[in-house]
C-alpha cells in the first residue's frame, strides 16, 4: 500500500508539472499579450517595455517557465528597484491589473468556494443516495416512476434557470431569504446558513437527480447478482443483505463520479457564484476571463487540475474499503 501511495503521489507531481508547462505555453505564449492587455490601448511602446519586463516576458520562454516553477517553492520578485514587487511561496503569479498576488487571492476566495462545494455536497449525496435507493428496492411502484421522473427533469433544469428561479421566488416575491453574501459562520450562523441555501440548492439538484439515477440502476444490478441469490438463500435478512452485500459494490461507481465531481467544485462554481455575486474561486476566474487577466486564469487552471487529481488518487485508495474485491498491487 505505501508503494502504491508513493507512485500516485510521484505520478500526482508529473501530471502537475505537465499540466503547468501546457498552461504556461497557452496563456504566456499562444495569447495576446498580457503587457498589453495590462497598459490598456493608450499605451506607449516603452510603457509596454516596462511592463514586459516587470512580468519576466522579455526573457526566453524556457527561462520565464524555470522561473515559474521556481516561484511555485521559494517564491519569485516582479520588476526591479523601486518597483519590485516580491510574490513569496508558493507563488502563482502575479495580477498587475489587481495589484495583488494571484496566490493571497485564491486564498481569500477558496473559503467561499469550499463552503459552496461542501454544503451542495452534503445535499446531494444524501437526497440523491437515499432516492436511488429506495428506487431500487422499490422497483416499479409509484414512488419508482415519480422518483425517477423528477430526477429527469431536474437534471434537465440549467443552474442559471433554476438559480434565477429560486432567487425571484423565494428573495423577491416570498422574501424569506436574503440574498446571498459570503457571511462568516462565526459573524452570525443563520444569516450564514440562510445566504448559502440558494447556492447549495441550485448546485445540489442537478447532481442529486444524476446520483439518483446512478444509484438505482447500480443497486438493481448488483441485487441481480448471483451472490445476493446466495445470501438470501441462507437466510440473510434483507436488510443485512442490501447492507453487507449490495451497497457497497453499488456505491463504487458513486465514490469514482463523486471525487471528480466535488474536486472540480472546489475549483470553483462559476455560474452558481457568478448569478448570487459570491466571491469565490469561479466568480474571480469569470471576472478574470473578462478582463484577460492572464496569471489569474492559468491559476485557477492549475488548481482545478490539482483538485481533480487529487480528488482521482483519493477515490483509488477508497476503493478498498467499499469493495473488497478492489484489491491495491
């Protein structure tokens, strides 16, 4: 089991050192050029100069890359004389259109992002197991049919729609939450709670209508199985049988689909964040976007990548435990 660690986390740090040089190549060299897009279009070619090489941009592209990564473990500095500016470690960059360090902002954002991440998490998971669940073991009734034809439409809805919908219905008209801000929990926890209930609403519907489906069909596949026939011939009660020995090989799809989903969340949910103004990790990747600014973007970039990798080598290890037929060479 340790060597196995040690060679997803060895592959982790390669993935990650690839997924850096195509981002850098893309964004600092096939891009326009962010000396420009920070001068804005009354610039003078000597202003545009200066910027350049305050960014390390006059220098060859191998050598803005080894800078780079060296900025990522001991920290780098931006310009020279007066107007050095010191970016410490681990350093992503640096947004002269900001005046701040890429770093402190994914700091000061991530909070809200994992707040919406975990909470939508936490929704869907339950609603979404539990509805599977019942499905399946309820196969054909009523409750089956309604189940699943909600679970269709509600994976249909758009966040955007659903978002809009949620915020006129229950802000401007039933006026029974506030809009949402990113209250600290400690500043006040209902007013906390009540700002992140949209949020984790319109993230966790659609994931929870997707969970449900997944969940029915693995465990009506799994009770099909000769080893449950097996188990309830030798008196197993039922309860026992679904717990001991149908949901865990049904719920290993679940853990696979989850880890990447919940890690791509905490990279930030743009268009949830961006409809309820929250100020987290994808609402400053669209404003970003919007503005071109470049060593903000790659930065989201290579931490929605760190995340889903992340998230993939967690999943691989909790394989064994769910499934003892999953076994770690």
């Amino acid at each position: 089991m340790a060597r196995y660690v040690a060679g997803r986390l060895a592959g982790l740090v390669v993935l990650l050192l690839l997924v850096c040089v195509f981002t850098y190549l893309i964004f600092f060299k096939l891009s326009p050029d962010p000396a420009l897009m920070i001068c804005g279009k009354t610039c003078t070619p000597d202003r545009v100069a200066q910027i350049r090489a305050s960014l390390g941009l006059d220098k060859p592209f191998l050598t803005q890359l080894g800078d780079y990564l060296s900025g990522l473990v001991v920290g780098r500095d931006y310009g020279s004389g007066p107007n050095l500016v010191r970016c410490p470690a681990p350093c992503l960059g640096y947004s002269f259109q900001s005046s701040q360090s890429v770093t402190q902002m994914i700091v000061d954002r991530l909070p809200v992002s994992a707040t919406v991440a975990v909470g939508a998490a936490v929704l869907w998971l339950i609603i979404g197991i539990a509805a599977g669940l019942l499905s399946a073991v309820k196969e054909g009734s009523w409750w089956d049919r309604t189940a699943m034809g909600l679970a269709l439409g509600g994976a249909s809805i758009p966040n955007y729609v659903l978002a809009l919908t949620l915020q006129y219905v229950l802000v401007v008209k039933l006026q029974i939450l506030p809009f949402p801000s990113a209250v600290p929990f400690s500043e006040d926890p209902l007013l906390w709670f009540q700002s992140y209930l949209m949020p984790w609403l319109v993230l966790a519907t659609g994931y929870a209508c997707l969970y449900a489906r997944l969940t029915r069909a693995n465990v009506i596949d799994t009770l099909a199985q000769n080893f449950m026939r097996t188990a309830r011939s030798k008196g197993l009660s039922p309860a026992l049988t679904m717990r001991r020995h149908a949901l865990r090989p049904a719920l290993t799809p679940i853990v696979t689909i989850f880890g990447m989903d919940f890690a791509a969340l905490l990279g930030g949910a743009l268009i949830t964040e961006t409809v309820f103004g929250l100020n987290g990790i994808g609402k400053m990747a669209a404003d970003s976007i919007a503005k071109n600014d470049q060593p903000v973007i790659m930065a989201v970039t290579l931490l929605a990548a760190f995340f889903v990798m992340a998230g993939n080598v967690v999943v691989d290890l909790l394989y064994t435990g769910l499934d003892p037929r999953v076994r770690v060479s």
